[in-house]
C-alpha cells in the first residue's frame, strides 16, 4: 500500500481533459437536450457497473447535465464494502482538489466586488509577501535571491507563485514544507506506513507566515508549478471579504446556490452518508479512510482551499450549474456573468513554462483547467479532479455539465479520471 500512495504526485489530473480526438466529439453533438431527454446512458452504466461488479471499487456515481436541467445519475454499488447503502446524489465524497475551483471562483467574487484585483499584490493582504526569494537550485540546496515579481491572486489561482506542494516537491524544499507542516490536506486518522508524517498544519495566519519563510520554486509567473496556492488564497480571500473562508463559502456560495452538503468537517448527523476512501492493493481494496471514523469528522486546522472539501454529487452539480449558468442558477445570480466567464478563461500569465507539467497543452482558470481548441480539450471547457478519483468539468459553450465519483488513492490506480472526458464525450455522440 505504501508503494502506491507514493505514487500520489503522479496523480491523473494531469490527463483532465486531454484525450486526443475530444474537440471533435464535442463538435459532433448538437442535440444535447434531446440525448439527455432519452437517457439511456448505457455507455457510462457498463463502465460504473464493471468497476463495482470486478471490485475495484466499492461504489461510483456520474452526474450529467445540461443547462440547468436536473441531473442524469448513473451510479453502481455502495458507500464501502461494509457498508450496504446504495450511492446516490446525497452520497459524500472527499473531493479534494475539485475544491480548487470553489476557492478560485469564490475569488473572482471578491474580484466581482472590487475587493480583490487579479494582479494585486497579496502582500497588500499578508505583508510577509512583500519580499520573496527565489531558490537558485531547488534540488540541491536552499540557497536563493529576492524575486523581482510580487505574488499575485492570479498567480495562486493558476499555480505559478512559484509555491510548492509535498506531493509534488521534491528535495530540501520539501523538507522544509514536512517539517513547518506546510501540508493543506488531510488522509488518514491513522499514519499510513511508509509514508512520512508532516508536522501537524497550524493555524491559517501561521501558514501563510511560514510559506513566506520559505522561497520560491520560481519567479512568479514564469513556471507552472503545482502548489498550495489555493490554501493560501484561501486566506487572501478571507482578510478581503472580513469573513472566515468557510464562512464566505457557506454565505456567498453555498446557502444561494442550495449547496447542503458541502462540509470541510462533516457532521455526525451527515456520517451515515459518508463513503470509504480505499487504497487498491494486490486486488484488495485496503480501508484507509473509513467512514465510521474518518479525519474529514475532526475539524481541520483551516478550511483548505485547496483540497478539504467533502461534498455530494447533487451539491457539486449545481456548483456546476452556476458555472454553465455563467454565474446564476435558477435565477440566483452570485456573480456577474463577465467574473464567472473570466473565472473559466485562461489567466495564465503570458509565457509561462508548462511543458511536462498537467497544464501542458491547456490554459488555466480560477483553479481549474481550460480548454484552448486543441487534443487537449474544447474551448469552453473548465475543470478539474481530485486525490480520490472525483472528477468534474464544464463545457459552457455547449451547456455540459458533468462529475465523476468514487474513492480511492492514488487516482490515477485506475484511468476513471483521465478518460473521463471522452467517455462523456461518446455517450453523448451515441446518444444524439
């Protein structure tokens, strides 16, 4: 089990959206209300059914929409193995990293507001930022020099701060990140074995101090690096708005949109809806986050931007609805159509290096990744995944909306996330 979850910083969100030949199923399909009205969907439900069915998962659930229809749910299978409740809309998932765009959207809100600008410095905010370093040679030593380029909202939302991640760093930067417990998620009650332990995460004002403690990767804007950028926007947004971020979240996002289900900590009442998150090992599925006891029940240090969310297919999809919507759902409007498009668009900075890395071929959002026209994925598409498996888009130019749900580290064990796309794609051209 060990060996596996190593394999973590290898996680498949790389492959989100990218498989070859999708712009051109995309174009393919002009009637998508009339495929949705006939929902046969039998494409997606021999896929969902064979995973449960050969027990590589416990269970799996796919929600499909268009405009602001309601759902198609095509689901196989239970919360855990020893759990016998059937999965379905109101059933709980870790989605870890699909909690990126939240905050990133969350962000274009406040940019929405004037109380944010994309390219403002975040040392308006945290001063500590004021003066970065840059390391000269992250893989041998610490050694660095001041940076020329202030971090901005755009460069967390879009992972070119310049931060790092302990599930993507590596060397004495790493080291640092362990030992200052600079580690924005949460796995596992129990250490896992062989897998090292970081120094417990502190409060969200002592976070963002000792990621200021610590210099860059990179100079800001010029490399795609993976990162905690969203946790720490997570703050930015917080000393923005005056509010907690859990608290924005649930006010401004949440309670509008009549998302119910969306916990950073998971309440008793909710636990009998909580699935399993499982470590495929030798043709088992290993329990290293059951749901009787899991961590999401324990409040974490902050709410993390950037991967601590918990949420249900029903709550996720109107999320998704509200981006296809262009900010309003249903005739609640919770940000203004241009701040919603701009949230979906590429912000990454001009010339930024992203070969070899998961942005490859595409843009970046508010937190997600976009689509540019090419194998990577249409225009119009935004999205991302998560540690677990979870996996979500949106195509607003065609009026797609689409998730994916099941548990299991690390994601890329199975190609669920990264083919989830075209498989969408298919079912939706066999139907039209």
């Amino acid at each position: 089990m060990s060996k596996l979850l190593s394999q973590m910083p290898q996680m498949s969100r790389r492959h989100l959206l990218g498989s070859a030949g999708l712009l051109g199923l995309f174009a393919a399909m002009p009637g998508y209300a009339r495929a949705m009205a006939a929902g046969d969907f039998g494409l997606i439900r021999k896929q969902v059914e064979d995973y449960v069915a050969t027990r590589k998962v416990a269970g799996m659930l796919v929600s499909l929409g268009f405009g602001a229809q309601p759902a198609a749910l095509i689901g196989a299978g239970n919360l855990a193995l020893d759990i016998p409740t059937p999965v379905d809309a109101d059933s709980l998932w870790r989605v870890y990293s699909m909690t990126k765009p939240i905050t990133g959207m969350a962000a274009m809100m406040l940019v929405d507001q004037g109380k944010l600008k994309l390219d403002q410095p975040i040392a308006d905010f945290i001063p500590e930022f004021a003066q970065m370093k840059v390391l000269t040679d992250p893989a041998k030593n610490l050694e660095s020099v001041p940076a020329r380029t202030l971090i901005t909202p755009r460069h967390l939302m879009t992972h070119t701060a310049g931060l790092g991640y302990n599930i993507i760093t590596k060397g004495p930067l790493l080291e640092e990140y362990n030992k200052l417990g600079i580690n924005p998620a949460a796995v596992s009650k129990t250490p896992i074995p062989g897998f090292p332990m970081p120094a417990p995460t502190p409060a969200i004002d002592e976070f963002a101090r000792r990621v200021a403690s610590l210099p860059l990767i990179a100079e800001p804007g010029t490399v795609w690096s993976y990162s905690i950028g969203l946790d720490l926007l997570g703050y930015v947004i917080q000393i923005a708005s005056g509010m907690e971020f859990g608290a924005f979240l649930k006010k401004n996002m949440f309670d509008p949109l009549g998302m119910t289900s969306s916990y950073f900590t998971v309440p008793q009442t909710a636990v009998p809806r909580l699935s399993t998150n499982y470590a495929p090992f030798a043709g088992a599925l290993i329990p290293i986050d059951p749901a009787q006891d899991s961590i999401f029940t324990v409040p974490p240090a902050f709410p993390f931007g950037g991967a601590g969310l918990v949420s249900s297919a029903a709550d996720y999809d109107r999320f998704l609805a509200m981006l296809v919507g262009k900010g309003q759902l249903n005739g609640t409007r919770i940000m203004s159509e241009q701040a919603a498009l701009m949230g979906m668009s590429n912000l990454l900075p001009p010339g930024v290096e992203t070969k070899g890395t998961m942005a490859d071929g595409s843009g970046f959002g508010a937190g997600g990744r976009v689509g540019l026209g090419n194998d990577k994925g249409p225009v119009g598409t935004y999205g991302w995944g998560g540690a677990a498996g979870t996996v979500a888009f949106v195509d607003h130019v065609r009026g797609i909306r689409a998730s994916g749900y099941t548990q299991y580290m690390p994601s890329d064990t199975y190609p669920f996330q990264r083919e989830f796309p075209k498989m969408i794609a298919e079912q939706l051209q066999a139907m039209g």
